[in-house]
C-alpha cells in the first residue's frame, strides 16, 4: 500500500529547502519587514490615541476648573449686586425719611407762623373791639395810641395767666 519511492522523497526535500531558501530570502524578509512596520504604526497609532486620551482628560478637568471659577465668580457678582442693591435700598429709604421729616419740620413751621399770624391779627380785633366797646362806654373818643397801649398791657397780662 504505502511504497516509499526514495527519487521522490529526495526530490521532494530538494525541492522543499530550495522553496524554502527562496521563500526565505526573497518573501519572508519583506513579509516580516511588512509585518514590523505594521506592528510600529499600530503601536504608533496607539501611542498617539494614548496622548490624545491624556490631554482629552487634562483639557476636561481644565474645563471643570475654569467652570467652577467661572462658577464662583457668578456667585460672587450676584452677592455683590445683592449687597448693593440692599445698601441702595437703604439710602432711598433713608433719603425719603429725611425728605418726609423735612417736609413734616417744613409744614409744623408754616402752622407755627400761621397760628402767630392768627394770633397776632386775633390781638389786633380784639383790641379794636375793646377800643369800640370802651369808646361807648365812655360816650368819647380817646387818643387811640393811648387806648392801644391800655389794651395791649391788658392783653399782655392775660396771655401770662
């Protein structure tokens, strides 16, 4: 069954180094060679992929930075607004007491001169009105500076009781 023919497997081994000298020198050189430059460019590539990923994530924590500053400066100018539009609140409030008040010192003063006017022209009728009545009284016509003075003492005596 199996006859081993020695021509043959002579050959066979011939043909076998001289195929495998060939390969040798003229395909698995460049094919290795192939396959190195591959296996730098994939680890080339990945190197490269490696970076990126590293600066992606420094880029991501300087955003995360920049936005928690940006953060606390918000919440600061919204504090300081706050802080100025109290205080500016405060000073109208203050301002329109001071107005009101002086407005209030204003009217009592103009009822001050009033009430004295009044007063003063009150004393003046009276004082004609005595003058009359005194002038029918007597039946005669006085020296009317003398009557004034009379009434002016009497009515200075009864403002002091």
């Amino acid at each position: 069954m199996f006859d081993i023919n020695p021509g043959l497997s002579l050959w066979t081994v011939v043909v076998f180094v001289l195929f495998s000298f060939l390969l040798a020198r003229y395909a698995w050189k460049p094919l290795i060679k192939s396959l190195q430059d591959r296996e730098k460019a994939i680890r080339d590539a990945l190197e490269r992929s490696e970076k990126a990923r590293k600066e992606a994530e420094d880029l991501n924590e300087q955003n995360k930075q920049q936005l928690a500053r940006a953060e606390e400066e918000y919440q600061k100018i919204v504090r300081d607004a706050r802080a100025m539009a109290e205080k500016l609140k405060d000073e109208i409030v203050a301002k329109g007491h001071q107005e009101s008040q002086k407005s209030l010192d204003q009217a009592r003063e103009e009822i001050r001169r009033d009430v004295d006017a009044a007063k003063g022209q009150l004393r003046q009728e009276v004082a004609d009105l005595a003058i009359k009545a005194a002038e029918k009284i007597l039946d005669e016509t006085l020296d009317e500076s003398r009557h004034r003075k009379m009434v002016d003492s009497f009515l200075n005596k009864l403002g002091k009781n």
